[in-house]
C-alpha cells in the first residue's frame, strides 16, 4: 500500500484533503484500478465486443463486471461517448448509386404553393435528375397528368441530350 503522503500525490489532491476526509485512502484505491481506460477494456476481444451489443453501456458494463471491472456504469457511458456519437454519423451517410452516363434518370412530382394574382395556386414541378452527372430539369405544370409527363420527359431528354449521348454531338457535325 502506497504511503499515506504518496497516495494524495497520485490522486491529484493535496494531503491536507486526505487528512480532512475519513477513509480517502480506501476510495482512492479504488478509483484508480476501476477506470475504464485501465485494467482489460483496451483489451482486443472486449472492444471488439461493443460494436456486436449495439455499444450498450448496460450490457458492456455487466460483461466487464463479470472480468473483475470495478467501475460505474457512468464511466462505460463515458468511455462509449465518442464511438457513439461516431457510430450516429456513420449510420447517417449512404453510398450514391452509381450508373454509367445515358443508364438512369429518376423523375419525380413535387408541389408548390405560389400566388398568381390574388389566388393562391397549386404548380406541379416535374423533376427530372440524371443519375449519372445529377444534372436537374424542372418545369411547372398545371397538373400531373400522362401527357405532362411525357411532355416533361420530352423536353428533359432535349435539354440534356449532350450528357445522355456525348457522342451523338461529334458525329452530328
């Protein structure tokens, strides 16, 4: 067991606080060996183990407990913080669907609200995105009817043929 003039030093605090305070001793000890970033959860199998539970503090620190762990609940909490937070980011980004220049389009309907005089009226914006270059045509229409959208579609493949066939340009000339 360290000295008692040691132990203070370890801890961070001054010896006239472990004098001051009964059994300072015994709860110093204690929180040394307990931390988290101590005794075997640096070890491989354990952290490989967060990911697989979900990095449920709960269970984690139920296993760890079990390994002779001696911590709070707080401090797996703590120590999990930044893999969550993470983990949060990671979840939220998706890979972009790739296809080769003229392969896809993705047509879609969006309305808008806008006032033309003193009625306000409803605009069906036909959306035409390239999946290619995610080059983007829109109009305005008064409805969504099959002849809007195959004047729409129309007009997008007019305004966008040099993307879709980037040949078709040289051996027009």
């Amino acid at each position: 067991m360290p000295s008692k003039r040691m132990m203070p030093a370890r801890a961070g605090v001054k010896v006239v606080t472990t004098s001051r305070a009964p059994g300072f001793m015994a709860r110093a000890i204690s929180r040394r060996a307990s931390t988290v970033s101590g005794n075997r959860w640096r070890a491989p199998p354990h952290r490989a183990r967060a990911p697989e539970v979900g990095w449920n503090g709960a269970v984690l620190h139920r296993e760890l407990a079990g390994l002779g762990f001696t911590g709070t609940y707080q401090q797996v909490q703590r120590f999990l913080k930044p893999y969550r937070a993470q983990r949060k980011w990671s979840e939220l980004a998706t890979a972009r669907f790739e296809t080769e220049p003229g392969e896809q389009a993705q047509v879609d309907y969006g309305q808008l609200q806008v006032w033309i005089g003193e009625q306000p009226q409803t605009v069906h914006l036909f959306v035409f995105t390239l999946g290619y270059s995610r080059r983007l045509f829109t109009r305005g229409y008064r409805n969504e009817r099959l002849a809007t959208l195959l004047d729409g579609h129309e007009r997008a493949l007019r305004r966008n043929a040099e993307a879709l066939f980037p040949r078709l340009r040289s051996t027009a000339r």
